[in-house]
C-alpha cells in the first residue's frame, strides 16, 4: 500500500476503512518504560528498534498507521536515527502508513530538503514516510515546499494548529485583529485553503492539522472550519482527552481523522488493571482493542465497526 | 572550549570577541554545488562529511561558530544524520562553537528528549551541541525543557522570533489585540523574559532569537525589546541582506548577535568574481574574511577589530 503514488488523503481514508478504526499508534520509546527482557540484552538504540518492531507485530492488524516520535530516536544520536530508519521501513513491510511525528519546519529549500527527506515515497528516497507534522510558524512560503513534495509523492503532512498542551494558550490562543480571530483559526483557514487545492475521492486533500484530543470545543470548531482537512488528534489517553472528547473531531462517517495513543498503548503493561497479564505484548494488544472499542462507542467511528 | 559548563551567553561573547567577528558561517551541503573533487570518490552522506570538514579547516581561525542546517544532512537519510554527528565533533575538536540549525520545537517530555539530545554537552550527550534553533509556535511549556537543559549544560537556544522569509509576514507580523503587537513581538517579549531570567556576565543570556537580516527596522526595533537576547541573524548574503542591514542587530559594542552566511561562503567557488581561483578552498577563505570585512565596515562589530 505504501508505495503506491495514490493520494494520501485517499490512502489514509481507505486505511481507516479497512481497520474500522482511526486509532493509530504513537511509537514514543523511553528507556525506563521498555520491559526488561528488552532492556537486558541490547544497546539503547537496538533496543528502542526490537520494542518498536514488536508494537507493530501486535498493532499492525488492527490500526491504519504508527506515528514514530522522532524525538526520542534523536536523543540517542546517530545511532537512534539509524533505528528510526529500521522501524519506520518494518511499519510499511507490515501494511501500516507511518506518520513521521518530527514536526519540521523551515523555509525555501531548506523546506524542500525536509519535506524530500521525509516524504519522497520513491525507491530513491530515504525515508519514504506516507507523512510528516509540520510546524506552521514560518509562514506560508514555508509550508508551499512540504505541500509541493507531498502532491508529487501521495503523501501528506499534518501541520500544528491547536496542540495539547496547556501552553498552546501563549501563542496559538492569542487574538488578531483584522479580521478577529485567533492565531491558530487562522493557521486553520490557510489549512483549509491548501488542502482544497488537491482534493481526493475521500473529500479530504494531502494537508492535514494537528488538533488536540484536550480541546473538545475546538476539535467541533475546527472540524466545521476545515472541511477538507484531516486531523490529527493527540492527547488522547495518558495525556487526559477521553473518547467522548475527540469525537468533535470526526466526520459523520467516522471519518475525516485520527486519534492517536502513545504511553496508554505502548507502556500497556504498566497499568495497574493490567498487572496479571504475564506477556508484555498481550497488555498491549489488549490496551489496543480497549481503546479502539471506546472511540468506537464514543463517536462516529461506531459506524465504522458496523 | 565547547566542554565547559559555562553560561552559553558568556561562551558565545568570549567566542565572538576571540574571533573579533560576529560572522558564523551556515553549513548547507547540497549535492549539486559540491566541488567535482569532493563528488567524484564518495557517496553522498560521506561527500557532506568531507565537504564541510574542509570548510570548518578553512575557517576555525577566523569565525566563533558554524551552524549546521540539519535538513541538508537528514535529506540523506540515517547516513546522513551520522555524517551530521561526526561534521558537529570535528567543529568542536575545532575549537568552534555548534549552533544547530534544526528548528525543533515540541511539548512536555518530547521537548526534553530533543533538548538533551542536542544540548546535553556531558560526555554521555550525543550531539554535545552548544545551541539548538527552536520553534515557539507550541508555546511557553514547549520552550522550558529546552531552557532547563541549556542552564544545566551552559548550552544555548536560538528561538525563531522573524524569519528572513517573505512569508514571515503569513502569522508572525499578524497584530493581536490585548496588547496591541504583532505574533513576533509577543514572541520576542516572552524571549526576553526567559533570557533575563537567566544572564551571564557578559548581560546575554542563555536565550537567543532568530531574527532575519532581511528586515532591518524590525531588527533596530526588537534589540531594544530585547535588550538580553542575543540574535542569530540570518538571511546575510545570498538571501539579500547587506552588511547595512543586520547593523541594527547588534548592541553599541558589536556584541549580542551572530551574523550566518551559508551559500555565499561555502560555495564561494562558484561567485563569479572568484572564478579564477584555482583551489576552492581559497575562494572559501576569501570570501569569509570578505564578510567578516564588510560587517566590520558597517556594524558596531568594527569595534572589535581595534
């Protein structure tokens, strides 16, 4: 499926379709959370690489995409990307789409040297990720580079508007005047253009936003705000939005985002109400289900399992 | 000197006084403007490696630090990012400061996985970076993990404030209501008040702003706003800023900023008016004392060639 040239907003629809579900899974390796028969026989960077492989063994029939965090490969060198490579390549070996979460941004062709770094889905390229966050801060002729790539490669990018953290109320929350709205509608509004531009089958185009799972009001806002554009939503889980929070962000068919988990899933078997269950892989494949069956209970996703 | 724990603003001002120049000289390899030498035995990551291994020779003795943009190196792929590693060492062996041009930006502990790997300069660190760029878009609880890890490693960050890009104009200078001031204004107070709260010696602290050479006024303007934040400037050269320009930039004793060229030194061999330089090499070293020439010319930063 990944290395087909479609359109990834048609592709991500038809993913969701095919695993009745808009859960994806957050690949968020930290050392002290790893399990131990994981710990004890590797360095850090073929750790992380052997846990991520096997979140995918148990996820890859049951979500549409993985969402690595580059973050935290990058905090253990070049050795850390060099696993990145590894994981993200057994996420599309497996049928999952990746979803590059290194939220990237820069401008003119330093721009296109990210966006062909990450999105070039072609044998030549490096990375070959179906998409990429996008940091919207540097203005238009910033995000012109990524959406340029993406169109020619069928892949996408998810560009921050509303993010989950308290502290998005600094910047994004904060009012223009003319016309009144707040900076991160307004990020919404030139989302909404760029994603029009390249429509697929689905209704939904190559350019996607970022929107919090913590903001239930907003997600209603802005799903009404950018029609064409598919969300998505973190936040959900350990960092406290809950399935009724995110249903707002979704469109009548379920459709139209998202919904991405990280700790609650991958770290599974940490979780008190989990404790019995011997194999680490189980706590997480179960952990998997729960929460695809409360965002199927919770919102329109229900549709999707009917 | 890229070992010690020092304050980053003090570290930097030594650096730029030792130097007698603000200049910092941008490390953007890109394939097609290598010199045929370099292209024609390597591949393309190791290619990188030697290429700017040879401009950090050319210019230790001359500039206080490089500024790799890591996008040229992630284009690569994970090769790319290891020849990023080693080109980042060699500047430090060097004895040249490391601004690392990556434009991170993210929340909560994902925010302190990308601090500590660039800006962690214990030898447990993997990049062992002195500076990172960073994106504010994600707001005040996205920018304190990247400044508790620089005041723990004396290392520093460069936040993006206005970027030398026409489409600066899209969010940055959009005007807010309460108070009345532009997205890049808002920004630039928070900077401030994060780098007060931590000063060196030299009245600079441990907080930067990226502000473009391309925008003069703003530049006169937001140095007075932000009378502890030291600039990283670009945008000089190739992008169009003159010399003139980024004066305004810089504090009465040519200190508090730093003033990046990438294109116009790092493929000076392909300036017509150095064509008939043999060895490139050559054309690399005139053209930086060229610029570190015309800035002393127009800036307060001749002060410190007395």
């Amino acid at each position: 499926m990944s290395n087909s040239p479609k359109h990834f907003g048609d592709r991500l629809t038809a993913a969701i379709k095919s695993k009745r579900t808009p859960l994806v899974v957050g690949l968020d390796p930290r050392w002290n959370n790893l399990p131990d028969e994981i710990k004890s026989n590797a360095k850090q960077a073929e750790a992380f690489e052997t846990f991520c492989k096997a979140i995918i063994d148990v996820v890859a029939d049951k979500v549409p995409a993985v969402k690595p965090q580059s973050a935290f490969f990058e905090q253990l060198g070049p050795a850390g990307v060099v696993a990145l490579g590894n994981v993200t390549q057994y996420a599309h070996a497996k049928g999952l789409l990746t979803i590059m979460d290194a939220k990237r941004g820069d401008i003119g062709s330093t721009a296109t040297a990210y966006a062909k770094a990450y999105l070039d889905r072609s044998d030549d390229g490096p990375w070959r990720c179906d998409s990429l966050t996008v940091n919207p801060y540097l203005g238009d002729d910033s995000l012109t580079p990524f959406c340029d790539v993406a169109d020619e490669h069928g892949a996408g990018i998810f560009v921050l508007a509303k993010t989950s953290n308290p502290g998005s109320k600094t910047f994004q929350e904060k009012t223009f005047t003319d016309p009144p709205q707040k900076l991160f509608e307004c990020v919404a509004d030139h989302l909404q253009g760029l994603a029009a531009a390249n429509l697929g089958e689905s209704g939904y185009g190559n350019v996607g936003a970022v929107v919090g799972a913590t903001w239930p009001e907003e997600l209603v806002a802005l799903r009404k705000r950018m029609p064409n554009v598919i969300f998505l939503i973190p936040g959900f889980g350990a960092q406290g939005g809950s399935a009724a929070d995110i249903a707002g962000g979704l469109d009548e068919n379920g459709l139209g985002g998202v919904i991405n988990s990280s700790r609650g899933i991958i770290f599974a078997y940490e979780r008190p109400e989990f404790e019995s269950i011997v194999k680490w892989q189980d706590a997480v494949a179960l952990a998997t289900d729960m929460a695809i069956g409360e965002i199927a209970a919770h919102s329109t996703a229900g549709k999707l399992r009917r």
